[in-house]
C-alpha cells in the first residue's frame, strides 16, 4: 500500500487515487466545481491523458464506451447540475449495458448544501436508481476509502456505473491521510457439483440453445467458450448487440436476438428444451417482450449463469443457477468431457442454415442499397475492425448483415439510447489507435452528439464516421405507421449537408446517393489524414430490410 501522508488537498489525493488503480484516461467537461481536481491532473497529464469533450453527454458515453471496450472502469469529471444531468445518459447506458464506470461530479460546498444552491443537485436521490452506488464524499480524509469501495463495486459482480459527488470545498481542503492500495477484482467460480449437474442436463437436452450476453469477458473466455460449443456441438445465439462474443462465421451460430432477429430463431428459443444462458439477463429484446420464456418459470430447463447473483432467479427461476465469472465458467466448461454422439448436429445445423438466410435480403426502395454497403463492408474491414452505432433502424442493417468475428469490434448501447455512435467511436479509437473504427448513425441519432466530431479532430481519433440519412426519426416512423398509418406527426426530419457539417469541423467529407460509390467514398475516407464523414442519402421508404414504408403503412390499414 501506497503511504503517503503529505499534506495535499482532496483534488490531489482525488487524482493520486485514481493512478494508483491504474486509470491511464478520463474524460471530461471542465466545470468551476471541480478545479482542484483539474489542477491535480495538471501535475499527472503525462501518466493520465484528459480528454476534453464538448458535451457531457459525449463525455460519459466515451467513459462507458471505454469501459465496455477494455473491462476497466471508464472515468468521466463533469461539473454539478447541468453537467450532471446532461451526463446521465452515459450512466443509464452503463447500467443496463453492465459496463464498469465511475463518475465524477463537482458539488456545491458543504456549507451552502440544501439551501438549492446555484445548480445543486441531491445526487443520491438523482442517480440512485440509475447507479450500482452512489456516494458523496463529505470527510476529505475518507478519499482514498470510498475511492476504493467504487471501483471494487464498478468491476465486481455485475460491472455498472458508480456515481461520486464532489463537494467544492471538500476538494480544496488541506489534510493528511494513507493512500489505498489498488483495486482488487473478486473472481467468482462455479462449484463441481454445479458443472456436474450442467452435464448431466446437457446429455438429457435433444434442442439445447447456448446464449451469450452480457459483460465481464475476454478474449480468453470468448476463445473457451467458443471450444466449449464446438465440444458439446451446441448451437449459439448472441443477446441483444452482443455479437462479438461469438464467431458469426461458425457453423455453430444461430444469430442473435435482436431487433433484427428472425423469426425462425425467436422460435427456436420457444422451442428448445435445454436453455443455456451465460452473462445475458435475458432482457426484453432477447425474449421479445419476455414472450419466449414463462415467467417464473419457464417451460424450458433453464441453466443460468451470470456474475450478478441478484440476477440469479430475478425474473426467471433457473433449473440450474451458477454465479460465476465469465472467466472461471467458460474454463470449466471446456475441461468437460466433449460429447461425441452428433445427437444435436441436425439441430444446431438447421440454426445455422436459417441464419445464413437471414443474411440475405430482397432489394430495397431508391437508388442506396444498405444491405449491400453492409456485406461491402464485411468483406473489406478487418476482423478487429471495431464498429459502432448508436440506435434507430439504420441499425439493423448492421447488426443483420454484418458478421462480427472477433471479442470487442462491436460497441452499442443495449439500452437503446441514441447519440452513442459518435462518442463511442471516439473513445475505441483513442484507446486501439491501430484499429479501424467505423461509426454508424442514423440522421436523428448524429445530431445528438455529432459535436464529438470535434474531439475526434482534436485528438486525432481517425474515425471514420458513416451518417445514413433518410430524413425523418426512422424508428418512430416505423410504429407510427403501425399504429397510425398515414398521420406523420413529430417524426420529419430537415437536416444540414452533414458532409459540409463535417468538413467545416475539419474533417474530409464525403456523399453517397448510389450504392457503387460507396467502395470509392470508403477507400478516400481510409487514406485521408485525419477523421472522416461520409453522408449515406437513402430513399425514405427504405425504412426496413425486410418491409417498405409504404408496405407497413398498407398492411397496417388491412388490420
């Protein structure tokens, strides 16, 4: 343990905190509330880069995008109330998306609390519901312990957001105090006889599915399990934009259960007998409306296997509940003994056969064909290419027609916020600068953070950045029309030339109204200097892949 009792203030024992749990990058949006500890990261910006962002919003994404990305917690500073709310987004994100983040928030002084001080916030009650844990720090000598106690909780069990208040004054306090040590994480292992029992379930399954999800994994992990499907020759399927826990490629993938899932695998979660679930938490778009399985107890046997142990039997009871790590589970889980009788060949082979259909699609409306930008795309990027997307219909291009192949290339929100791609993009590229990045974002979804553009110029983040452009909040539009065909109200769209957009910010722009010049835009946008934006104009009717808009609007009329 670290024993320095100099004489310093919060801001400072603040930041020799965080370098002593390892935090190499934070992001922020200064604000007055938080100077001391700005200061102190004056003293440490060759051991701490600070990235400075233009929204709080942007900035707290790029946090928990860096925490989805690398496992570690990702750090924000924000200032009190206006900041703070704007950056509630980023913690909503990380907490239905289980990512390890921590953030920062400058407060009023304790003398003027409860008095609704300028921009004062009681961010227990604000953030509570949204937090693993929320704490303000009130005894500057109890830094280096509640420091401590948040990063413990933002990795440990199931990984999420913690929130730290900042009094103003509490930071600019002079006192002497030992530092902690650095953070500790808990490793979780599933017992024998629950490896065992899993077994002897998996010898009795005749349609076993296998879905992945949730956060805590490596690159280890991802290899095993991958190992472990093959050895029990079981089909796979990936929750809700989790794709890249899995080889989409193999021939034991089933897709995933998204939005843009086929009917075909929605079924054959209905129809399974043995469900093996391991870091997913099964939420509403990976069941469907919790449609695909009984609750509480689902007529399928149910093995669920999750870090959290307050998941364990939260909405379903398992047939067979393991609290582990990813790690320590898909370990064992390869060691078992392979199961050689083909009993499910025909099974998971059928799973696969569907999913390969499903990347098939019949031709779009307007002169963009998306599918085949996607496909395009999956043929030229890398295999550790990382892609982003925030959230609309735009995304189900993606995440259809795009065949992930390696852990972490995929980053978006589970929550379905918007404004994600962007900021995201920004801090994957920040942190893997020798990997290509590639952002997706609807028209509606840009404007919502588009302005991170501008840190990406700034830092040299060469993202390249793909707008798809149809005028209008797609999605909406979507349930409109089904529900009420022909009466669009509040989903019109009047956007910038959002290549001009770009180019004014610095970056090289590019517009694309015809499927074949994409390849050129593309390649240009990879040799240009420095980040890049290329403008997909699609027709408004290709609201879909699979139905036009015209289409859903009829047949909501036939009903």
């Amino acid at each position: 343990m670290n024993k320095n009792i100099s004489r310093r203030s919060g801001g400072q024992i603040l930041v020799d905190a965080l370098r002593i749990h390892g935090v190499k990058r934070a992001f922020c949006v200064p604000g007055e509330s938080y100077l001391a500890v700005l200061d102190a990261l004056h003293d440490v910006r060759e051991e701490i880069d600070l990235v400075v962002c233009r929204q709080e919003g942007g900035a707290a994404y790029m946090a928990e995008a860096y925490g989805k990305l690398t496992g570690e917690p990702g750090i924000c500073f924000v200032t009190r109330g206006p900041g703070a709310t704007n950056a509630s987004i980023g913690v909503h994100t990380a907490f239905q998306d289980s990512s390890p983040m921590i953030l920062f928030i400058g407060q009023v002084a304790r003398d003027q609390q409860y008095r609704e001080a300028f921009q004062e916030v009681d961010f227990r009650q604000m953030f509570g519901p949204l937090a693993k844990w929320v704490v303000q720090i009130e005894d500057t000598r109890r830094i280096p312990e509640l420091i401590s106690q948040a990063f413990h909780r933002a990795v440990n069990g199931r990984p999420g957001p913690v929130v730290v208040a900042l009094p103003e004054d509490m930071l600019t306090e002079r006192v002497e105090v030992s530092d902690a040590g650095p953070f500790k994480r808990v490793v979780m292992t599933p017992a024998v006889e629950q490896m065992a029992e899993m077994e002897q379930l998996l010898q009795q399954a005749e349609r076993p599915l296998m879905v992945l999800g949730g956060s805590g994994w490596d690159t280890e992990s991802v290899h095993n399990i991958q190992c472990f499907a093959e050895q029990q020759n079981l089909p796979v399927a990936a929750s809700f934009r989790c794709q890249d826990l899995f080889d989409n490629r193999h021939p034991n993938y089933a897709g995933d259960l998204g939005f843009a899932a086929s009917a075909q695998l929605s079924a054959a979660v209905k129809d399974a007998d043995l469900l093996l679930v391991v870091g997913s938490r099964m939420g509403e778009v990976s069941t469907g409306g919790y449609a695909a399985l009984d609750i509480p107890v689902p007529k399928q046997s149910l093995i669920h296997v999750h870090q959290g142990i307050e998941e364990l039997g939260r909405v379903y009871q398992p047939t067979l509940a393991i609290n582990s790590s990813m790690s320590s589970f898909a370990t064992g889980a390869a060691k078992l003994k392979p199961d050689t009788s083909e009993r499910h060949s025909e099974w998971t082979r059928s799973l696969n056969e569907n999913y390969q259909r499903n990347l098939q699609c019949p031709t779009s409306p307007g002169d963009v064909q998306l599918a085949e930008i996607i496909n395009w795309l999956n043929r030229r990027l890398p295999d550790d290419a990382i892609l982003t997307n925030g959230a609309g219909n735009y995304a189900v291009w993606l995440q259809r027609f795009y065949q992930f192949r390696h852990y972490r290339t995929q980053l978006g929100p589970t929550n379905g916020s918007m404004g994600y791609g962007v900021p995201a993009a920004v801090a994957a590229k920040l942190t893997c600068p020798d990997r290509l990045v590639v952002s997706f974002s609807g028209d509606g979804c840009f404007l919502m953070n588009g302005q991170e553009i501008a840190t990406a110029a700034q830092y040299g983040a060469n993202v390249i950045f793909i707008v798809i452009n149809n005028g209008m909040y797609g999605t909406i539009r979507m349930h409109q029309e089904r529900n009420y065909p022909g009466r669009v109200s509040g989903t019109e769209l009047h956007n910038p030339d959002f290549s001009a957009l770009a180019q004014a910010y610095g970056l090289h722009g590019e517009v694309v109204t015809h499927t074949d010049e994409f390849a050129p835009a593309f390649e240009r946008c990879v040799k240009a200097s420095g980040a890049s934006l290329i403008e997909v104009r699609i027709d408004p009717e290709a609201l879909t892949p699979r139905m036009s808009l015209t289409q859903i609007r009829e047949q909501a009329r036939k009903q």
